[in-house]
C-alpha cells in the first residue's frame, strides 16, 4: 500500500478510536467515514454523531534531496443531528473530540501515522448550521499531513 493510502487510513482509524469508552465527550468515532460529506449525509444508512473525513486541496509539494513533501489536506467534518436552536452544545462536543484525537505531538512522530507522515497541522474550525433541508449541525477542521515522499 502506498503511503498516502495508509496516512488516509491511519487518520480514519485513528478518528475511529473517538468513543466515550476511550474518554472522550461523544462516540462519533463509531461513524467514521471517508468520502465526500454532501454525498454521505444524504444516505439513508447515515448515523449520528458523524465523522467524515473529505480529501482537500493540497499545497505544492516542495522539493527536497532525493525526496518530496508534499502537504496532504483533509477536511475532518464533524456532524450532529439538530433542531434549529438546539445544536451548539453537541457541535461543540464533537468538535473539541476531534481537536483532541488530533493533538500533534510536537517534534515526535504521529504514534498513530505511518512513518513518511511527519507533522500534522490543524486549521479553523468553521460551524455550519443546520439548512436547506439538512437537520444536520457540521463543523469542518481542515487537517494537514505533511508526507515524505522519496
């Protein structure tokens, strides 16, 4: 398997592991998905909480010696079923799990990525509330992978 396959998997397993057995506020990790969010959430067979993890615009990869790193973004969406008033709190919940399972270890390796995948970065957060016929709340956390490649 190549390792943009594995660091796409690795981030899915690792989201996974988001259960309140596991100390966290939610089990969204039970419902972790890979794909396109607007694809997923019209299916009959989604649950929630939701977790989809959607394939982002990557930079440029930068060249090095005999190697390339190339800046792989994700967009980690968290989604919650609610009312028009009553999604903050649960936003909110699935929001600070995600931002937790996803802490960098600062100049260590990502126990949970393959090696090759050498620093995460995390973005804004941004709240979509529920609309146009969508009871779901989202927030979206773009997610960036640096991955060497040689």
């Amino acid at each position: 398997m190549n390792i943009l396959t594995q660091a796409r998997e690795a981030l899915i397993g690792h989201l996974s592991e988001i259960t309140q057995d596991n100390g966290y506020l939610t089990n969204a990790g039970l419902a972790v998905r890979g794909g396109w969010f607007n694809e997923i959430i019209k299916s009959d067979k989604v649950s929630f909480p939701l977790i989809v993890v959607q394939k982002g615009r990557d930079a440029e990869p930068e060249p090095g010696p005999m190697a390339l790193k190339l800046q792989r973004v994700f967009y980690v969406i968290g989604a919650v079923e609610a009312g028009m008033d009553d999604y903050d709190a649960a936003l909110e919940n699935i929001e600070l799990d995600i931002l937790r399972a996803l802490v960098p270890y600062a100049g260590q390796h990502l126990p949970w990525a393959p090696r090759g995948v050498s620093k995460i970065e995390i973005g804004t957060p941004e709240h979509v509330p529920p609309g146009s016929g969508e009871s779901a709340a989202s927030v979206l956390i773009p997610v960036q992978l640096s991955i060497v490649i040689k």
